[in-house]
C-alpha cells in the first residue's frame, strides 16, 4: 500500500504493466539515492581514492540509504563531468575551483581543514616547491631557472605551475620564453619528480608538502628558494593559498548540499586524517589569476602572436597556404601583365613605326606628284622663262649700241635699267614659285584666306603655260573666311585640277576651254569646286577615276587624283567629282572644313 500511493500512476489492470513500472520506480528511487563525487587526481586515480575515501566513509555513515562514489579525473575531464551534470559535488584545488566558478556555477560549502600528515591552516594550506636534486647546487634561486630544463604537471595545474609562474613573473621570467624548456610530464604528479631524478629535467614544479610525505623524497630533493610562511610546516618556494574546497553545481540539490555540508562538519581530527571547516577566503587565488590573465580573467590577455599561433595554428596555416597561392597567383599575373604590356609596347612601337613609313610614303609620293607636275609643263617653264630673259637680252643690247654712238642719256639708261630689273623680278618669280612647290618639305598647317589661296594656285599654273586657258574664278564665300590647311597641298590639289581640266580641253574649240573655279560655303563645310567643259567620260571610267593607277592619258600615272583625295581626307573633307549640270564635262569639288568646323584628325 506504501508503494502505491507514492507511485499512483503504476496502477493497471494487467500484470506485466505492474511490474515494469515498478522496475521504473526501482530504478528512479537508486539514482535519487546516489550521490557522485568527483576529486583532481592530482597523484592519479589510485592515490586520489584512497586520499579521499574517509570522506566517502563519512557520507555514507552520516547518509544511510544513499551510494556515494567517488570519480578521479583530471583537470579536463573533471570540467567536462561538472558541465554535463555527470557528478553532484566537486573537490579540487583552488585554482580550478575559481575556474569551475566561472565558468559552470560552482559553489564552496566546505575547505579542507588538514590534507596530509602535516597540520595545516585552511587559509594557508597550498603553495608549490621549486624542487631540484639535492646535489645539485646549480639553481639556488628562482632567477637561476632561466636557461634551465623544467618539468611541469600541466600549464593548468595550480600548484604544479600557476603559483611558481606568478613567481617568476614578479621576478621579470616568462616562463613560455626564457627557459630552456618547458616540458609538460601530466599527471600524476610524482612523474615530475621522476623526470628531475632520470636528468630530463633540471627542476620541477610540484605541491608544497609532497616532498615531506616520503622519506626517500626528503633525502634525494631539494626546496629551490624557500621562503617561510607562517603557519606552514612545509617548504614552499611561493606564497601559500586557501586549502581545496568541496563545492556544489547549479544541478545540485540544496538538500543533499545542506545534508553532506552538515556530515563533512562531524569529522574530527582525532578520527580521521580529513577534517573541514567553513568555507575559506579565495580572494588570494583571484588575484593571482588576475595578475596571469588566466581563468575568470583570460580576457584581459592581449595575445602575443606565439599565443594566436599556438591557439589557431590550423586556421592560420590554411590562412598562410591561401596568402602563398594568392602570391603565387599574383605573381603569375604580374608575368602575365608584364609580358601583354610588353607586347602592347612592341606593337604600338611597330605601329608607330609603320604610321611614320606611311606618312613618309605619303610625303614622297606627294612630292613625286608635284615633280611629275612639274616634268609634265617643263615645255612650258622654258617658254615663260624665255620671255623676260629675251626682254633683258633686248634692253641689254639697246644700252651698248646707244653707247657706242654716243646717243645714251641719263633717262634712257635709267628706263632700260628699270624694265631690266623689273623682268628679272618676273623670272624671279616664276623660279621661286617653282621652286617652293617642288620643295620636299613635312606638312605644315596655317589659317590662309581661301581666295588668296586659290588665286595664287591659279597664277602659277597660268605661269607654267605657254598658251594658258582663261580661268575664271567665281567667289561667294563671306567675307573674312578662313582655312587652316597645309598651304602647299591644297595648291597641289587645284594645280592637279586644272591640269587635268586644261588637258581634257586642250584640243577642243577656244569656247570650251575655258575653266572655272568657284568657291562657296554651306553647312557641310567650304567647296572649292573646278569645273571644265570637255567631253564626257566613257561609261563605267568616272567611278574609277580616283583609284591608284587608273588613267585616261596616254603618259599618265594614275596616282594624281589619288593622292589628292588622301590629302583632301587628311585634312578632314572630301574630293568628288561630278558631271556638270549646265552643260558638257567635268566638276571636281573639294570640301574642307572652315575655321567653326574643325577638321577631325591631322595630316
């Protein structure tokens, strides 16, 4: 009747549903009854049981009805037993206690009153021993540790590392840094003591009093630095620290707490090695953790590179992995990029190249043209010339026979000395206007007044011809238009013009030989257009007659209007030819952009 009221909803009709509930209720009421326990085997799992049995002696004694066990584990595992709810209560140093704190909600109901033969202080039950060989005098103080080989249980253990590294560092050592090694042997901690005796090591971190626990440890050991303590029967090379506590997690129940807090209390010295006492003052620890930036206080660490390293090594080799293949990468590109800009430099250096061929080409075929202009009226220079050469000959001749009869005056040789000078002037010029067009010369561009431009251009081909064709020049450009052109090229260009005009009607009635040239100005620029009235083309040659090596004449070679339309297109317009619209032959116009319609590119 007791179990079913404690256990209502294990009533059912059939038997099999009694019984598994009542295995269920069974088992609940043995896990309520257990109670874990779990101790730092600082001197391994064996030690650790028997150092802490009396305890579970006293529980189970002081608790009937309930199981306790007692779990050794090591630093790591022992928080990972704590965070998972694995164990109820946890004694360990006071170091790991402060950490167990923070980190998973521990609680101290109790400090170690006595843990060894020793008798002890609670607040000052914890220090560490600096040990080395008794024969070996090497190391008498702590400063002598730099250089030296040191064991050590663990970088986490509290005696066994932390309390001598706060040492050292109000001595100015890093530890990590200045000794020659920094080995870590792992529990248990005697294997410390083994390393120093073996020779691996020069010194060892261990627990104050464990060399006094064994009389073989007394004679083979040394204390480094023992400094007094008051109330510390052991040598200690570091201040000492609250003894260990026994403390509750957050999962813990109070009852249980107050229970075992209340049983740990009735352990007398007299009966058992182990007694307790209230909770101690851990303040010192904390401020010793603070200092090391470690535990509760790591955050106020600023990691040294070794540390990140250390800490991150994988992340950081795969980091330096993607930093070498980017340089490997970049690299390749940067050859890639060099040997493209190489080839870009290569190339536009042959273009350059090739464009100074083309214009030289150009220049020579230009000067070619006006030198085959010029072959073509040489006929004719002799006559122009011969003419105030003739005149000069006459007036010379009139001054000797004057002379010699006796008949010449101061008028007479004055006037024939003037018409001598003033025929010379016109050959003069006829020579220099030969001259200057058939000068080889790089292109040069000046603002010129198309009309003066034009009639200069007329006026020398009249000059080149013995029997030269009215040229009638009909201007209707505004006043003050203006051209920015080579000059020289676009007189080539209308001498070309009127050449070919005066050729296609130098056979033809005087009527029809008359050439026009006329000049007007619109929007797509300002027209010089030359206009003939010879006879019409054979069907098919008009389209033809600007292609290189095509020709009419029987001594022509084809490259005069071809040349001129390339420097009507350097100059940004155009060269067209047209049959004229009020009666018979040809209108050759060229268009060139004014002074408000810039050309688009250079000769």
């Amino acid at each position: 009747m007791v179990f079913l009221r404690r256990f209502p909803g294990c009533v059912r009709p059939a038997v099999l549903s009694l019984l598994l509930c009542c295995c269920g209720a069974l088992a609940w009421a043995q896990d309520a009854a257990a109670m874990r326990i779990g101790v730092l085997a600082y001197l391994g799992p064996d030690a650790a049981v028997e150092e802490w049995t009396p305890v579970a002696t006293q529980l189970r004694r002081a608790l009937p009805g309930r199981t306790v066990e007692l779990i050794s584990l090591d630093h790591a595992a022992l928080n990972e037993a704590a965070q998972s709810g694995h164990v109820d209560f946890v004694i360990t140093n006071p170091g790991h206690y402060v950490e167990l704190e923070a980190r998973v909600g521990a609680s101290r109901i109790l400090t170690l009153q006595t843990g060894s033969t020793l008798p002890t202080s609670a607040w000052q039950a914890v220090g560490a021993a600096v040990v080395t060989l008794a024969g070996d005098q090497r190391i008498q103080h702590l400063a002598d540790l730099r250089g030296q080989r040191v064991a050590v249980v663990g970088k986490e253990a509290f005696s066994g590392y932390q309390l001598v590294w706060r040492e050292l560092a109000a001595e100015g050592i890093d530890p990590e840094s200045e000794l020659r090694e920094l080995r870590v042997i792992g529990l248990p901690m005697d294997r410390v003591l083994d390393a120093v005796a073996s020779g691996a090591a020069d010194a060892g971190f261990v627990r104050a009093c464990m060399i006094e626990s064994r009389p073989e440890w007394r004679t083979r050991f040394r204390v480094v630095a023992s400094r007094p303590e008051t109330g510390f029967a052991c040598a200690t090379s570091t201040r000492v620290y609250p003894n260990w506590p026994i403390a509750t997690l957050r999962h813990t129940d109070p009852a249980l707490a107050r229970a075992v807090t209340i049983a740990l209390l009735e352990m007398r010295a007299g009966d058992s090695p182990i007694t307790w006492t209230v909770p101690a003052d851990y303040q010192s620890v904390h401020e010793l953790q603070r200092e090391l930036k470690i535990g509760p206080y790591a955050n106020l660490r600023v990691p040294t590179l070794t540390a990140l390293a250390r800490r991150h090594w994988p992340w950081l080799a795969g980091l330096l992995g993607l930093i070498a293949l980017g340089g490997i990468y970049t690299l390749h590109v940067e050859r890639q990029v060099q040997a493209r800009t190489a080839d870009l430099r290569q190339a536009a250096r042959e273009r350059d190249e090739l464009e100074h061929h083309l214009r030289q080409s150009r220049e020579q075929a230009e000067h070619m043209a006006r030198l085959s202009v010029l072959g073509e009226l040489s006929g004719t220079l002799a006559h122009e010339l011969n003419q105030p050469l003739a005149a000069i000959g006459n007036y010379a001749q009139s001054l000797i026979r004057r002379i010699d009869r006796q008949r010449l005056s101061p008028e007479a040789a004055r006037e024939a000395a003037s018409e001598m000078a003033g025929q010379a002037e016109r050959a003069a010029g006829v020579l220099s206007r030969i001259r200057a067009f058939a000068r080889k010369r790089v292109a040069q561009r000046q603002t010129v007044d198309p009309v003066a431009l034009v009639q200069e251009a007329v006026a020398l081909f009249r000059g080149m011809q013995v029997h030269a064709p009215p040229v009638d020049v009909v201007n209707e450009l505004p006043a003050g238009s203006t051209l920015t052109v080579d000059a020289l090229q676009i007189q080539q260009v209308l001498l070309n013009l009127l050449k070919n005009g005066w050729d296609a009607t130098r056979e033809l009635p005087t009527e029809r030989q008359q050439l026009t040239v006329m000049l007007h100005r619109d929007a797509n620029g300002l027209h010089i257009a030359v206009r003939d009235r010879g006879n019409a083309l054979p069907a098919g040659q008009q389209s033809q007659l600007f292609e290189p090596f095509f020709t009419t004449k029987a001594d022509g070679m084809g490259l005069g209007l071809a040349i001129c339309r390339s420097i009507a297109e350097a100059h940004g317009g155009r060269l067209d030819a047209s049959t004229a619209e009020d009666g018979p032959g040809l209108q050759f116009t060229l268009t060139l952009p004014d002074d408000d319609r810039k050309p688009a590119r250079d000769a």
